[in-house]
C-alpha cells in the first residue's frame, strides 16, 4: 500500500543525519585522527599540491553557490535541497517537493560566509604546514576549526542554528508525508550508513589521500 506513514524513528533518525553531517563531534575527531597523520608527513611538493587542490575546490564552490543571478542562485538551492532528501528517501512527489522550496525560503543561505570562512582556515593551515607544525599544533589547530567552528561571528553561528533548526524542522515535516516506499529507501540508506561507518573504523579501511582530507569538510546547502 501507497499511503502516507507516520513513524517516530522517522524524525529522529532525520536528526541525526543532519546532526551527523554538520555537527557531529565525533566524526570530526575521527576525521582528525585520519588527517593529522598525513598532514605531518607531507613534503613541501605535496603541500604545494594540497594548496592547488583546495583553491581549485573553492573556485568550484564558488560557481556551485554564489551564482550572481540571485534568482538562479535561490532555483539551484531548492534542487539542491530536493536532490539530497531524494538520496535518502527517493523521488519525491510534487507536493512533498514544494513544501522544500518553501521551507527553503525561510532558511538563511550561508554559503558566502561559509565559503569565506573555509579559504580563511585553508589559508591557515597551509601556512602552518609550510612553517612544519608538529601534529599536537595541527590537532588542536582541526579541533578548534572542525568541531568548534571557532574564528565565527556570533551572528554567522546564530544564522547557523536557524538554518539547522529549519532543516530539522522540513525533515520532521516531510517524515509525516512519507509512502511506504520512501520509507522503504530511507531505512535502507541508514543500513548503508551504519554499514559504511562500521568499515570505516575498521583497521583496514584507515588509510588516507590528500583529496580525502579536503572533503572532511561540511560542504553549505
């Protein structure tokens, strides 16, 4: 049967996703754990390539979210939003679909702070890494900038909860609207994150690249 489902792991679980992606503590540090390690070994050519990767991921960004259409930039937000709900629960219906557009137009759009903000601790870190930074220097220097977020404006973490508690609250409401099937896609993606997690604290999955190191990093919406 087709009809709608109304499941309280539903909104929870819509939590701790986006809790997960953007504010997770110990992901952070199980990322840290990868990344110190590499970034103490690199030599000066790798640093020099770890520089040109990054600002070639920010110049990409930057098309990605700071369209000067304002207009076009709003249209390619919606879908954005759409195509990674869609990841996890599958299409979405026309309904289920404007009922994003419209919680997107309440949530702040922070891509140019956060844009702003990531070429401001890149820069950072490459100095660091030009200068030999041993791995307590590098670790404490992640911390403050993954699970801290430290370096915001008071106003920029503000809008930041705003927008986490507009997406958690979209999440909640599109979970009451779900069919048997999305329902279905949903619970079977939490499988395979719980699946992917499980592998990638496992000893043989610990190794890591440079490119891995650039995408620890939450990307805005």
């Amino acid at each position: 049967m087709n009809g709608h489902i109304r499941d309280a792991r539903l909104p929870v679980a819509a939590k701790h996703c986006w809790q997960g992606i953007q504010n997770d503590s110990s992901g952070a540090m199980k990322a840290l754990n990868l990344a110190v390690p590499l970034l103490t070994e690199l030599d000066a050519d790798q640093i020099n390539r770890l520089a040109e990767h990054t600002a070639k991921r920010q110049q990409d960004a930057a098309r990605r979210y700071l369209d000067p259409d304002l207009q076009q930039r709003q249209t390619s937000r919606e879908q954005r939003f759409i195509e990674r709900i869609e990841n996890w629960t599958g299409t979405l219906n026309d309904k289920q679909r404007q009922q994003v557009r419209d919680a997107v137009e309440r949530i702040p759009d922070l891509s140019a702070p956060w844009l702003g903000y990531r070429a401001q601790q890149t820069d950072r870190l490459l100095r660091m890494l030009e200068a030999g930074a041993d791995a307590p220097t590098l670790r404490d220097y992640l911390t403050d900038w993954w699970v801290r977020m430290d370096g915001q404006s008071a106003e920029y973490r503000q809008r930041w909860h705003t927008a986490r508690q507009g997406f958690i609250q979209l999440l909640d409401a599109l979970a009451a609207t779900l069919t048997d099937r999305q329902r279905a896609t949903f619970l079977d993606r939490l499988d395979e994150v719980r699946n992917d997690l499980a592998s990638f604290v496992a000893p043989e999955h610990r190794q890591a690249s440079l490119p891995a190191f650039a995408a620890c990093e939450a990307a805005p919406t």
